[in-house]
C-alpha cells in the first residue's frame, strides 16, 4: 500500500516585539511630533539619512538633526507586485529621495493623483504627507510630489508635518 502523508493546515500566531535600538529617536520623533531626523557626523559632517549612529565613512559618533520634509527624487520604480501588507496599495511608486539638506538617499513610498513614470522620476521634487494614526512605523509617512501636497493633507486620514 502506498505511503499517504496526513497533512492538516494550520495557522502560527506569534506576538513579538523587536527594538529600534540606537535609532528609536528617528521613530519616537516620526510618531509623536512628525519630525524627520537624520544624524550629522561629529567630525566629518556629513548628514546620514537613514540615520547612523556612527559615521560610515569615518566611524565617528554621530548627533541627531531634524531635516527638512521636502526632496528630490534620486532613482525610482513603480510597484505592481508587493507583500499582502501593501497590495490593496498598488500600484505605487517608491523612489530613494535625498532629503534637502541630507547627503544620503533613503527608500520611500511616493504617491500621486496621477501615477505616471513622469512623476515619480528622477529630479521630481517631493514632499512628505504623514498618516494620522501613526504607529512609530516606516509607512507612517511617504511622499508626493510637492505640487499635489496640500491636497493629500486635506485628506481625512493624513496630515502634513511642520
Ligand atoms: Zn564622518
């Protein structure tokens, strides 16, 4: 008789947390004063967003700065495909901006009224739109481009920054 393997599905649930460690002020001031930091080198002066605690070019400790919210586009996708996370997102663009007064480009989620490859393309200026309900969380803010800006704030689940 033929081996026949029993198989039942089932589902795992686990609750866990896991830390931000060094860079939690970048999330705390996300969350509680929509506040984008970055850090400046205490010897180079570079400006590192994504923050780093310690330079990457010169190892130095780092101190924290608030940047502006608004950017350039440096390279940039639109997304057809994505994790159950973001699907009913779709499609959207997500961009490397570097920030105005940054040195660094970090990943970031761009939407647009009109989703197009012109306007989420590389020198587009963007700007960022925050959710209300935010969770200390990547996706609690993304960016559009900044002439649909103070559209996207009047919008009832999102809100701009300072
Ligand atoms: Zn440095």
């Amino acid at each position: 008789m033929e081996f026949q393997a029993h198989e039942i599905r089932d589902i795992i649930k686990i609750n866990y947390k896991y830390t931000m460690g060094g860079q939690s002020k970048f999330f705390i001031e996300l969350m509680k004063n929509k506040k984008i930091l970055g850090t400046k080198c205490k010897k180079c002066g570079k400006v590192w967003m994504p923050p780093r605690i310690n330079c990457s070019d010169c190892y130095e400790d780092t101190n924290w700065l608030e940047l502006k919210q608004t950017g350039t586009i440096e390279v940039s996708t639109i997304v057809w495909y994505t994790t159950s996370a973001f699907i009913q997102a779709i499609p959207y663009g997500i961009a490397f901006i570097k920030l105005d007064g940054a040195e660094t480009a970090f990943n970031q989620g761009i939407f647009s009224e009109n989703l197009v490859p012109s306007k989420v393309k590389k020198g587009q200026r963007v700007r960022a739109v925050f959710q209300k309900e935010r969770q200390g969380k990547m996706t609690d803010f993304f960016f559009v481009p900044e002439e649909e800006y103070e559209r996207w704030i009047k919008r009832p689940e999102f809100e701009g920054g300072e």
